[in-house]
C-alpha cells in the first residue's frame, strides 16, 4: 500500500485549486499534506503550524499564494 493511500485512502481530505496539495486532519491530530516538488513528485509530511491550514470554523484551507 502508498503512502499516499495510508494517509488519504476513504478520508475527506482538502484539495487547493491553486496548488493542488492535499491535507487531512488524521485520526492522532496531526495535519497531513501532501504537495508536489519541483520536479513534479509528490512529497507527504506531518505540518507543523496547523494554525495555517484551519479556518475559523474548523475546515481545512491552503496558505499558498500562488
């Protein structure tokens, strides 16, 4: 099994329109996200400021400013 599908698989995750990266809050707490490198491959990684990533009413947002 991925990476990808042990974070993502049957979960409702956040997909950014601008720079398609995904997060999810998972079962522990901790915020998911999974962006693309430079090269184009995807990378997952636990975010450390969740402030960034959670709107005021508990849904999940981008900080990208592309």
């Amino acid at each position: 099994m991925s990476l990808f599908n042990q974070v993502f698989d049957g979960k409702d995750y956040f997909e950014c329109e601008k720079c398609e990266s995904l997060a999810i809050i998972d079962e522990n707490g901790k915020l998911m996200r999974m962006v693309f490198t430079n090269q184009g491959l995807p990378a997952i990684y636990e975010e450390k400021n969740k402030a960034n990533f959670i709107n005021e009413n508990g849904s999940l947002k981008c900080d990208c400013n592309n």
